[in-house]
C-alpha cells in the first residue's frame, strides 16, 4: 500500500499529480487511499495530523504516478462520501512546492515545426483530447520552429495530451499569464481549480482578493502561509498581533475565486484543534 511505503515521491512529479482533500477528522489514511485507489497508482497518502496531538485535522494529500489519474480522480471522486463521515469530500489540486509562478492546467506548451499551421497542431492534439484553441507564436530559442500554446476543455483533455505527446514536442503546463478581469469572463486561471460563478457582477461589486483571518495568536505566520496555500493563487501573508490571544493575518491572492473558495472553506476551520480561525473578505 502506498500509505506503507518507505520511499517519498516527488511530490511535484508529474505536475498536477497530487490532490488535497477535505475530509473530516474521522477518515484515516487507509479509507482515503481505497477511495482513490480506482482510480491510478497512488504513491503516497496521508492524513495531516496535529503535532501536538496526533489528531487528524481532517486534511489528506494523494500522491498519484500519472497526471491523468489525479485529474480523473478531481473528476470523479469530487463530493464522493468516505465512511463514518457523513459529509462529502472536497477534492481540488495541491499546490505546487517548487512553482515559484503556478502553472495552467487547462494550457500545454509545445514545440512544432514552422510549416504545421494551427489546424494541423489542433488536428493532432484532437486525437487524444477535446482542443480549444491553439496559439501558435515563432520560437526564439529555436529558428524555423513555433511554440504552440494549446487549451484544452478540461484538466483530463489536457493530461491526456501531456502523456500521450510525442517527445520531440516537449509538451509541458504552461505558466499561467496575468489577464485582466473582465464582465464578460472569468479569470483563465481559475479555470479548473474552481467552479465559476453564476452571475457576473458590475465593476463596483467585483469580489475582493484579500482576505483577514482573526486566529490564535500563536500561529506563525508561516503557518498561516501553509494553510491558505493549499488553495492555488496565494501571493501574500502579513501577520499581526497585539499582545493578545488572537492574532490578524492578510492574506492576498492572485485572483478573486481563490480568494472567494479560501473564505468559503476555511472560516470556521480549526487551526489550531479546538481553536476556529475566522475568515472575512477584505483587509482591515
């Protein structure tokens, strides 16, 4: 069993290989490895635990070997229920340790000759996954080669196509690039992470990208960097305290959906156990 295993993976190999679950305090790591099981080889499952205590704190990490089966199991498992918890999972993607900018997981980088035309790279690609779009601009490193920026219809068409390209592509996650926001779209970059909002909202009315967290004051703030950084997006942490038992911490993401889903499902988390962090839109 993979929870057995004295080796580590590398956690960042292959990207988007790794999910973080929300799943209750009950679950152990031996139900959350026969959940995903189903779906691929899970190299590594645990359960985060209090160090204090030992306690679970209702958080788990599966380590897949291929993109594809974590990007299966995001689609499949997602909501799913693991006994005794009578609450449904949450499953989204683990951030990356070692991005230094995060990565789309609806976008590949390729490399193909000056003389295929975006229809012949979007044909090819097609054969495997559900193509979007394809943009294809000249390669600077490589005269007489393009670059071809594909999207995909979904994080699985886009895995897919990572495995199954041809090695002289050197298909690789492209980094995600700033975009405006505008009324008529969602933020690219949250596409695949999180679920779209149902109506859009006048200028006036946008969703902040910060947010302040009331916790204890004996949380550092690298703690707090750890927790809020589960969800993709986190660009800043500040922490303040005023001598007393709770402390204040700004956290700032890149988009408004991180910032959105972060409030959604960690207010009311405990972090420490026993003690419930409050999150609110905003910074004080």
């Amino acid at each position: 069993m993979a929870t057995e295993q004295s080796t580590v993976p590398d956690l960042n190999t292959p990207p988007f290989s790794r999910l973080f679950v929300l799943c209750g305090r009950q679950v152990t790591a031996a139900a959350l490895e026969e959940c995903f099981a189903p779906y691929g080889t899970v190299e590594q499952c645990h359960i985060v635990q209090d160090q204090a205590t030992g306690q679970s704190k209702g958080i788990g990490f599966v380590k897949f070997q291929k993109t594809s089966q974590a990007a299966r199991a995001l689609k499949e498992a997602d909501g799913k229920h693991i006994e005794p918890e009578p609450k449904p999972i949450r499953v989204e993607i683990a951030s990356s340790t070692i991005e230094s900018k995060p990565l789309d997981c609806l976008r590949l980088k390729v490399k193909c000759p000056a003389e295929l035309d975006t229809d012949a790279v979007k044909a090819e690609f097609s054969k495997v996954s559900a193509v979007n779009s394809v943009q294809l601009v000249p390669d600077k490193k490589s005269p007489g080669n393009n670059v071809a920026y594909l999207t995909f219809e979904s994080f699985l068409d886009a895995a897919l196509a990572f495995e199954t390209a041809k090695p002289e592509h050197k298909a690789k996650f492209a980094k995600i690039k700033p975009r405006k926001v505008s009324l008529e779209s969602q933020p690219q970059e949250t596409k695949g992470f999180f679920r779209p909002f149902t109506r859009r909202r006048s200028s006036s009315m946008l969703p902040p990208t910060k947010l302040t967290v009331l916790c204890s004051s004996t949380l550092t703030q690298n703690q707090i960097w750890r927790l809020f950084d589960i969800i993709p997006g986190l660009v800043n942490c500040s922490v303040s305290h005023d001598g007393g038992s709770m402390g204040t911490a700004t956290v700032t993401y890149n988009n408004a959906q991180s910032a959105k889903y972060a409030r959604e499902k960690l207010h009311k988390f405990e972090y420490p156990i026993g003690e419930k962090i409050v999150v609110r839109d905003g910074a004080e």
